[in-house]
C-alpha cells in the first residue's frame, strides 16, 4: 500500500483511501497529533 500525504493546517498527514463495489475506506494518520482514523463503510451508491 502505498501513503498518501498531505497537510492539514501545518499538521503532516499520512494515509490511503479505497473503494470497491459496496465497500469503502480511508486511513489517515496525523504522527504530530498522536492521532490515527480509519473508516470503513459498506454503502452502494444510488
């Protein structure tokens, strides 16, 4: 897998996102904040 970055506010993030028919999900990982997130979700679009 490969991360993503981006910065947010001056604060460095690292993460990845994906989808896949019914299934979708992000992770991102703010190191300075102490912070990790990570969504998953099983929707199907209208």
């Amino acid at each position: 897998m490969i991360f993503m970055t981006d910065d947010w506010a001056g604060v460095r993030g690292y993460g990845h996102g994906g989808d896949y028919p019914g299934f979708h999900s992000i992770m991102w990982i703010l190191p300075e904040r102490n912070t990790a997130v990570f969504f998953s979700l099983m929707a199907e679009y209208p």
